[in-house]
C-alpha cells in the first residue's frame, strides 16, 4: 500500500534548492568541455586554456550555493523536526530558493549590485528561519 507524502513548503523548497544545487554545474562543465576538450576536463592539465567568462561566474555561483546550502538544510531541517515550521520559516524557505535562482542569474550574466542583493535576500531567508527555531 502506498502512503501519500506531504512535504511542508519548508521540505519542498530544500528539495528544490538541493535539486538546483545538483544541476548548476552542469553549464560550466559543458562550457569547459568545449573550451579545453574531453581529456583535460576529466584530467589534470598543467596550462588549461581560459574558459568563458559566465562560465568561471557560474562555478563561483555554484560554490556559494554549496556553502549556503548546508546551514540552510540545517535549519529547515531542525524546523521540521522540532515541530516549529510555520508560515514564516515556509516564507523564508521560499526567499532562500528564489533567491538562490536570482544570485545564479544574475552572477552569470555580471549584473552590477543585484548578485549581492540576491546573496542578502537569501541570508534573510534563513535568517527568518533561525529567529523562528530560537524564539520557540
């Protein structure tokens, strides 16, 4: 027998962000590919040639998505399971996400001001989520 799962806005954004998180570095690796070639992507080359510059920006994308992504598991996480999740750490999951899909936009195409703006508005979201778990 099948059991029906719901997930709470909190899980479902996680989920979207760790998915997102899973496939942003999909772009680099093909524009490195196609400017090193096959081999020197998978090894180790001494002199690897330049590659385009939205690419080097998403990698960069990617790892502060990576550095982000933990803390922000931790305190959905904790959310869920201490049984504090509600609608503020549900609207703070959501800016977290969306804001994490702004910052990589927006870092890949160099908007000036708005790739910070998106990293802070990310911050906020988590940080809404904190306050909710402390002041339980």
């Amino acid at each position: 027998m099948a059991t029906e799962m719901m997930l709470t806005t909190d899980l479902t954004m996680l989920t979207w962000s760790a998915a997102l998180c899973a496939l942003i570095w999909v772009p680099y690796v093909l524009a490195r590919i196609a400017a090193w070639g096959m081999l020197d992507t998978v090894g180790y080359p001494e002199s690897p040639p330049e590659v385009p510059a939205w690419s080097a920006r998403m990698q960069k994308a990617h790892l502060n998505l990576v550095e982000n992504l933990v803390p922000f598991a931790a305190l959905v996480l904790v959310a869920h399971v201490a049984g504090a999740a509600n609608e503020t750490t549900a609207l703070g999951a959501q800016i977290f996400f969306w804001a994490r899909v702004a910052h990589a936009v927006v870092y890949v195409f160099a908007i000036p001001f708005a790739r910070t703006l998106a990293f802070a508005a990310g911050i906020v979201g988590m940080a809404m989520i904190f306050a909710v778990i402390v002041g339980s």
